[in-house]
C-alpha cells in the first residue's frame, strides 16, 4: 500500500464536528458502554464534549446512543 493511501484513511474527509452530551447515567449499564463514553471523554451527566466527525466516533455514539445526545457543528 502506498503512503499517501494510507494516509487518506486515517484523514477525516470532512471538517464536522459532533458536539456530543451526556443525558443518561451509567448506572445499571453494561461495562462496554461505561467504558465507551470514558473513552468519548464524558464523565458526568450533562457534559459536552466536541469530537471530529469519524466513523469510529460514529460508532462509538452508536453503542451509547440511549445516554447522549449529538449535535453537528460545522467548523
């Protein structure tokens, strides 16, 4: 694979931003989404946190979808 394919993946195409809340807490939820909302970097109810607009990001709201909200900011 060639250098600039590889760096076009890890790229994000677009300059979006997700502005993603925590409404829910995490009491009474399974390991997996406490762990993925630490790893968005949310701690506490109603905390905000910007992230880039990524699949993975994607992916990660996906999982804790019932305790957030999300909000596309353009930036």
């Amino acid at each position: 694979m060639s250098d600039t394919a590889s760096r076009a993946q890890t790229t994000p195409t677009t300059s979006t931003k997700l502005v993603v809340t925590q409404v829910r807490s995490t009491i009474g939820c399974k390991q997996n989404q406490r762990a993925t909302l630490l790893s968005l970097g949310l701690r506490k109810i109603r905390q905000s946190v910007q992230r880039d607009d990524t699949p993975q990001i994607r992916g990660m709201i996906h999982t804790v979808r019932h305790l957030v909200t999300v909000e596309e900011v353009g930036a």
